[in-house]
C-alpha cells in the first residue's frame, strides 16, 4: 500500500512540476520515462480526429460548391467518421479527466 501511496504521490508532484521527495523518485523507478510515449500518442490521437475533421469539412465545401467528384455519400460517410473520432477522443477526455480527479481525491 505505501508503494502505491508512493508512486502516486510522485506522479502527482511530476505533473505538478514540484521536486519528487527521495522515497517517491525510488518507488517510481522507470514509470517516469513513457510519459514521453504516451503524450506523443495523445498528440498523434488528436491530431488524426483534427485531419478527419478537416478532411470532411473540405469535401462538404466541394459538395456545396458543385463539384461533380464528390458524391453525397462520400460527404455522409467522412462526416459521420469524423464524428465517432470527436465522440471517441472526447470519452477518453472524460475518462482521463475522471482518473486524474479520482488521484487527486485519494491523496487529500
């Protein structure tokens, strides 16, 4: 238990910025390396749902502008992808949101 009272308490005082105490940086070992992993993922996440995003708002404009290579369906089908990427990027907010005020609440 105090190992993972310690791990928190580490990763807390990380995302905080603040210096970790001594028995915290032990308990954390290497967990404090994948950060960089894991925030490039995100990123990668976020910026795949903003091409989706993008890439259907351009073929709804060449919709709208009458061009004749772009069917309904294409337009429907883009905007409905990008749609289900938002909804999923947006649960996994919430979730991440939840988690982290779940780590904040245990430690006060």
């Amino acid at each position: 238990m105090q190992g993972v009272l310690a791990q928190m308490r580490a990763l807390a005082a990380q995302a905080a910025a603040q210096p970790v105490p001594g028995n915290a940086a032990a308990a954390l070992g290497s967990a404090a390396q994948p950060q960089d992993g894991f925030a490039a993922s995100l990123k990668s996440a976020i910026d795949g749902v903003n091409t989706q995003m993008q890439q259907a708002d351009a073929l709804q404009q060449h919709f709208v502008s009458g061009a004749s290579s772009v069917s309904l369906s294409d337009v429907m089908l883009a905007t409905q992808k990008a749609s289900l990427s938002f909804q999923a990027a947006l649960q996994v907010r919430n979730k991440l949101v939840s988690a982290y005020q779940d780590i904040m609440n245990i430690q006060a």
